[in-house]
C-alpha cells in the first residue's frame, strides 16, 4: 500500500524510507504562520497547534487525492507551555536559544492520517530535552556551524546533527523527535491493511 506524505521534511522522507514504507510526496501548502497565529489567539497551547497542523495538512491534501491514505505530520517546541516558533533570521535564532539556555522543554511531533478528506486516526508524542548551561560564545560558535536555510527550515537545533552537542539530555523516541512517531504509524498501517 501507497501512502501519501504531506510534508517536505527530507527528515521524515527519510525515516519512511528507513521503514520501507511506500509514499509519494504531496505538499499541502498550508500557511502554518497563520494558522500558528489564529489558533494562538484562541488560546491554544503548543500540543493543539501539533495536532491541528497535522490534521490540516493531511486533510487538505486527501481532499484531493480520492481512497489514498494521507500522512501529515507536524512538530513543535514548548517552552513551559509557550510556543518557540521557528527564527526568522540569526538574531532570532540566538534569542531563541538563549530562551532554551539551560531549560527543560518538549519537543511535540503530531501525526494524522486521512482518506478522502476526512481525518481516520492521530497522534501526538512528547519528548523531553534539557539544554545544557552554555554561554554566549557557545551559543554563536554553534550558531557558526549552522546554515541560515537549516535554522529557517528546521528550528534552532537538529539533533539528528550539530544540534546534539546543546543537550544534557533527550528522553523520548529518537524518530519521533525527529519529526515522526514511526511505531505508532506503522501500527496504524498495519490495522489499517486488516
């Protein structure tokens, strides 16, 4: 069975891959700023905005492609309950971590799957991370090593890469805090197929 993944992430393209599941790629093309920004003035907190982007991506793009399985999926950080959206620019980027400097947050990544424009199952896992103490320099030496386009596209830190040296320590599910619950998705498919 061919699924549809509605997301860009080279990430999560590549967990699938790893799994050998089948999938084409569809981008959804929802405005997550804007969608961020309405459901924060409802007063959503950072697990209703996983959840609802991932429902919405996944929606949007089964609405369009009749009796195929759509994968959408979404990742946000939360820092005592705030959202930290993804920096604009390099300055935002250091002010970002300077706010994660030395605290605990979680990482959220939310998955939904959909048919014919109507949502069939989600998910939502939580892992834990805590930075470690680091100072300034530390924080713009490691800022150094980062492209600009992989801070805009994927947030202050990747720990699949550079970004593990900022941790004292991860809990949580390696390919969920890299964009995708893969256990639970493969669960899903395999109910799914019965």
């Amino acid at each position: 069975m061919k699924i549809i993944l509605a997301s860009k992430s080279g990430v999560r393209k590549e967990i699938l891959e790893k799994y050998n599941i089948d999938f084409d790629v569809v981008l959804s093309n929802v405005d997550e700023d804007e969608v961020k920004d309405s459901l924060l003035n409802e007063g959503a907190d950072p697990l209703l905005i996983s959840k609802n982007l991932a429902e919405l991506k996944s929606i949007k793009v089964s609405s369009k492609y009749p009796d195929r399985l759509v994968l959408g999926a979404d990742s946000v950080v939360s820092l005592n309950n705030e959202l930290i959206n993804k920096p604009k620019n390099r300055n935002e980027a250091l002010s970002i971590l300077k706010k994660l400097n030395n605290s605990k947050h979680f990482l959220i990544s939310s998955v939904c799957f959909s048919k014919n424009g109507s949502m069939l199952w989600n998910h939502s896992d939580s892992s834990e991370l805590k930075m470690k103490n680091l100072s300034e320099k530390e924080l713009l030496n490691y800022l150094d090593k980062i492209s600009t386009e992989t801070l805009m596209s994927y947030g202050v830190y990747q720990v699949e890469a550079e970004g593990l040296e900022l941790f004292e320590y991860i809990k949580g599910d390696h390919e969920s805090i890299m964009g995708l619950p893969i256990k639970d998705i493969i669960n899903y498919i395999t109910q799914y197929k019965k």
